[in-house]
C-alpha cells in the first residue's frame, strides 16, 4: 500500500513538473493519426455489423439460460 502510494506521488509530481519541451508537432499530424485510427475503427465496426445476429443471440442465450435454470430448479 505504501508502495502505491508514494508511487502515485512521485507521478503526480513528474507531471506537475514538467518544463517547456520546445517541441514541433507538424500540422498534418492529426491527418495522419486520422488515416490511422479510422480503418480500425471502421473494421470493428463492420465486424458487429456482420455478426450483430450472432452477437444478440448470444446475448439472449446467457439470460435465457438464467431463466431455464430457474424454472427448473422450482418445477422439482
């Protein structure tokens, strides 16, 4: 606990500390995090969309399964 602690700390301090780094971030940057990051996101999403019925079914099988243990631990 004491570790955690003082490791919380001396983070907290490095980040409050922190001087001008005079750096450059070239203004295309975000272009290029953009190109990046949305064919993973588009991907993901094309992947739930081809699956979605799977996906809710499966869903719908872990509650319904709930419900069938249920009633059949009363029926006995």
């Amino acid at each position: 606990m004491v570790f955690i602690y003082s490791l919380s700390i001396s983070i907290l301090i490095s980040l409050l500390a922190v001087h001008s780094a005079y750096a450059y971030i070239d203004p295309n940057t975000g272009g290029f995090f953009f190109q990046s990051v949305a064919p993973f996101v588009y991907g993901i999403l094309g992947v739930i969309v081809v699956f979605w019925k799977r996906i809710t079914g499966f869903v719908k099988g872990l509650f319904a399964r709930k419900k069938d243990e249920d009633t059949s631990t009363r029926d006995e």
